[in-house]
C-alpha cells in the first residue's frame, strides 16, 4: 500500500492550514494521465552490474541498468 498523506516522501501533505501538493504528486499526475489502460509486455536488452550490499539492501547480482514499461490506450502506445 502507498501511504499518500504525510508518510516519509507523501504525494500529499497536510496541514491545519490546507494541503500541499509535493512534486511527487505531480509526477504520479503525469504517470496516471500518459499511461495506458492496458499493460503491454516489454522486454530491455542492456548491461548489467552487480551491486554490493547496502546498510539494509541485500547484494543484487546482475541488475540490469534499464527497466521499461509500455501501456498501450486506443492507438497510443506510450514506454517509460
């Protein structure tokens, strides 16, 4: 679950005088408005590197340095 309120980096934040939108709110926005409704398989061929254990990160062997994701809505394929 996503805490959106007043967690550690919240999209919202509160206060006793109104809300403030962070800028994470803003990339969620844009996230949510240039995806689309259906998921579409994506594959990424790159290098990969191995990354050491991290105060509370366990050793990650063969991380690749690229992810990508593609949604398609009607005939608008949108790859982040």
């Amino acid at each position: 679950m996503f805490a959106m309120l007043n967690a550690s980096k919240p999209p919202i934040i509160t206060t006793r005088d109104g809300v403030i939108l962070t800028p994470v709110f803003h990339i969620l926005k844009l996230y949510r408005e240039f995806t689309g409704k259906f998921s579409v398989r994506s594959e990424t061929a790159c290098p990969s590197i191995d990354i050491p254990k991290l105060i509370n990160l366990p050793e990650r062997r063969s991380f690749p340095l690229l992810d990508a994701s593609a949604s398609i809505d009607g005939n608008r394929l949108t790859v982040s």
